[in-house]
C-alpha cells in the first residue's frame, strides 16, 4: 500500500470523566506524529462510543467534537448496552464515513497507543487483522494468571478459538467491516466472530500501562458474564455435556437398580423397608430420563431463545458527525 491509510479509532467509554480529556488528547498527539510521519492520512478520526454514561463523559466528548468537529466524532447510547455491544456500535457506524482501517482500543488507554504504529505496518503489510496480546506482567497475581490461563482453555477446548491475553485492542480492515455487518445475531463475542472470519491475524505485543486515573468499570462479573456469552454464542458443548450427562445418570442408575434386584432376591439387603428398591430404582431412573430430555430440547432452545425476541443491539439517541 503505496497511501497512506485512513485510520479510524474507535473508544468505547462509560463513566470516564476523570481520565477521557486526557485520552482524547494523547490519542490526538499519536495520530498527529503518525500524519507528520506519513503513516497514516491526515483524514484519520477519532470515534467515541458512549455507553449510556451516568457522569460528564459525553459532556466532554460534546466539547472536543465542537473543537475538532472533523477529527472528533461520537455517537451516545440511550442507556449502558455493554461493551460488547459499544464497540460493535463503533466499528459498524464509522461505515458512513471514509476509512481504510480502523482500531479499538480502551479509554483507560491501559493498552499501549504507542504500539499503534506497529498495527499499521501489519496493516500495509497486507494483514486485515491485527490482535494486540499483552505481554505477561510480573504484578499480576497468581490466582489472575490461573484464572485467565484455565478461561482461555476451557475455550479453547469448548471449540470457541481465541488467542491468549488478547482483549479488544485490535485493528480490523474495512472489508472485514462490512462482513462483520452480515452477522446479526445479538449475542455478541466479538474475540470470536473475528476469528471466525480471519482465523490468520498478525499480532503486535505491548504491555500493560497502569490506569491514569479511576476504576475500572469492567467488573468481575462483567468478565465471567463475557466467558459465559462467549461459551454460548460460539460452542454447543456445554449443552451436549448435559446430554451426556442424562445418558450416564441413566445408565449408572440401571446398574444400580440391577444390584438392588440382586441384593433382594439373595436377601443381602441391608435396608428391610418395603418398597424402598421399588422407589429408589425409579426415582434414579427417571431422573436420568428427564435430564437426557433436558438436554436434547436445549440443543434446540439454547440456539434460538437469544435471537427469537429480535430486540435492537442498541439504540443511539446522539450522533456527533
């Protein structure tokens, strides 16, 4: 690629007022160097995402937008969709505008903006796809590691393919923009579909930056809520498991009501209560029964009850252009 590229940055945020201004402004310094070194065009844009923010975030972005109206644009969220659902917004809306490539990256800016030049080499180098993976940090506890580690196995080995220590900070071609437009279901992994689509990404490696300033708003239970979704949306495992599961219960209690017939008619039987066999064997039996049901009719709901209700994956009640 003989042209530079135009280059889109798309930020999710959500309640970021104490550290957004300074990462409108870094991330405006980096696409000013990148144009001055000819990387990238000097038609490249910054597009913030507003999650249904409670505090001045979009505020802020209002009064960058009204300063840069060309450099700045943005879009808010009637209410917190997630942010799943934020950066598909964001990637899926800057289709109105011009662009060649475009990169996620989070509005901690945690993930190293420096290394933005490095995507874009991968980028002219004739890669669509480009995942950030983060370098192991030494300050991470032991409990994270293992936690993080088992999480990206167990998907693995459930068939949802994904790189290890990779989160959002990618960059993704225009063309793979309009094919991820064609995916419609509401149960968004984006780690997933992009790999669907593009199962030979180049890498950049970067490490971790401490958080300038606040919390972060992706909580415990947002991480285990976006395992869970990404388990789901991708992978009919856990469902056949249950299936499996009905077939064993089954077959252990027929083995177990055969050794119950053999202890009564031999009179080994320790427990003299009549009845009691009778129960026990069909209690067992028709438990595992109704599990194996269970599961067969989740193969089917499991894939359906998400997507049936056809609801928006959000809704915009701003558009900054």
């Amino acid at each position: 690629m003989n042209k530079p590229p135009i280059l889109a940055v798309v930020i999710p945020c959500y309640n970021e007022e104490e550290i957004l201004e300074s990462t409108i402004n870094r991330l405006l310094e980096v696409i000013d160097e990148l144009n001055c070194s000819d990387i990238i065009s000097r038609e490249s844009f910054i597009y913030l995402v507003d999650d249904g923010s409670t505090d001045r975030t979009f505020q802020i972005i209002k009064n960058f937008h009204e300063k840069y109206p060309q450099r700045v644009k943005a879009i808010s969220f009637i209410k917190n969709f997630g942010n799943q659902k934020a950066i598909l917004a964001g990637l899926l809306e800057i289709r109105k505008f011009n662009f060649d490539c475009c990169i996620t990256i989070d509005a901690d800016l945690q993930q190293d903006e420096t290394k933005i030049s490095e995507f874009i080499q991968k980028y002219r180098e004739g890669n669509e796809l480009v995942y950030g993976i983060k370098n192991e940090r030494n300050d991470t506890s032991f409990l994270k590691k293992i936690c993080a580690m088992s999480f990206y196995k167990l998907m693995n080995i459930l068939g949802v393919k994904t790189y290890a220590n990779h989160s959002e900070y990618r960059l993704v071609s225009k063309n793979l923009i309009d094919v991820l437009s064609k995916y419609c279901e509401h149960n968004i992994f984006l780690r997933g579909i992009f790999q669907e689509i593009c199962n030979k990404p180049a890498i950049v490696y970067y490490d971790v930056k401490k958080r300038m300033a606040g919390t972060s708003k992706f909580s415990l239970f947002d991480l285990f809520s976006l395992a869970i979704q990404g388990i789901t949306s991708f992978s009919t495992v856990p469902l056949r498991l249950v299936t499996f599961t009905g077939l064993l219960i089954s077959l252990l209690s027929f083995l177990f009501g055969f050794s119950v017939i053999i202890e009564k008619l031999l009179h080994l039987s320790l427990i003299d209560v009549p009845g009691w066999a009778t129960i026990v064997v069909a209690i067992c039996f028709t438990g595992g029964i109704q599990i194996f049901c269970i599961g067969i009719i989740g193969e089917y709901m499991g894939q359906i009850f998400t997507e049936v209700k056809s609801r928006p994956r959000y809704i915009i009640e701003t558009e900054l252009k």
